[in-house]
C-alpha cells in the first residue's frame, strides 16, 4: 500500500492533464525524509524502501527517460518516532556512530 501511496503522489500521470505543464516547468526533484517511519513503528528502512520502489515506478511518468526526477532522501536522527532509527540506513559503521550519538544526545523527554 505504501508503494502504491508514494507512486500515486509523485507520477505526474496522477494529476489532471492541465496542470501537468506548470508541474513540469516548476517541479526539479523530490525531498523527503522518514516518510512512514512512524507508521512502521520508526522502522526507517520499510519507509525508505517504499519511497524507493514507489519512486522507481513513478519517475518515468515525467517523461524524460535519461534524466527521471529525481528523489533526495533526507536522513536525520532528531525525529520523534525512534529517534535511532534513522541510523539504520548509514553503513555499519556509521550506522554505530549514528546509534552512540543519539544514545549520548536524546532527544527532550
């Protein structure tokens, strides 16, 4: 379902045929961050997933084949749900930085 929400936001086939020219014109990438974190319980890494797929899928709809718009994943630790999980999309390494941050500067209670 996820997939599915991510794709019907960003294909540009999802929106009435008159504003898709204005889209075009003013629309270069898309930004987001732990989008369905939360719902995942701040399982960061399904949320990164689905926006990946979803936006795989829905890329193409823009119409250019050799530069698709493109998608920045924003990654931050400071986040209500799980504050950590974020850390869960670095390598091992910076992924255990990330972790001993975070347990060093929690967030406000």
């Amino acid at each position: 379902k996820q997939v599915r929400a991510w794709y019907r936001s960003i294909a540009l086939t999802s929106y009435h045929t008159a504003v898709r020219p204005a889209m075009k014109a003013l629309v270069n990438s898309v930004g987001t961050g732990p989008w369905l974190a939360g719902l995942w319980w701040g399982d960061s890494q399904l949320g990164f997933l689905s926006v990946w797929l979803g936006h795989a899928i829905a890329a193409p709809t823009w119409g250019d084949a050799a530069a698709p718009l493109p998608v920045d994943f924003y990654i931050y630790s400071a986040f209500t749900e799980s504050p950590s999980s974020q850390c869960f999309v670095h390598s091992s390494d910076r992924c255990q930085a990330c972790i001993r941050r975070c347990n060093d500067h929690p967030l406000p209670g």
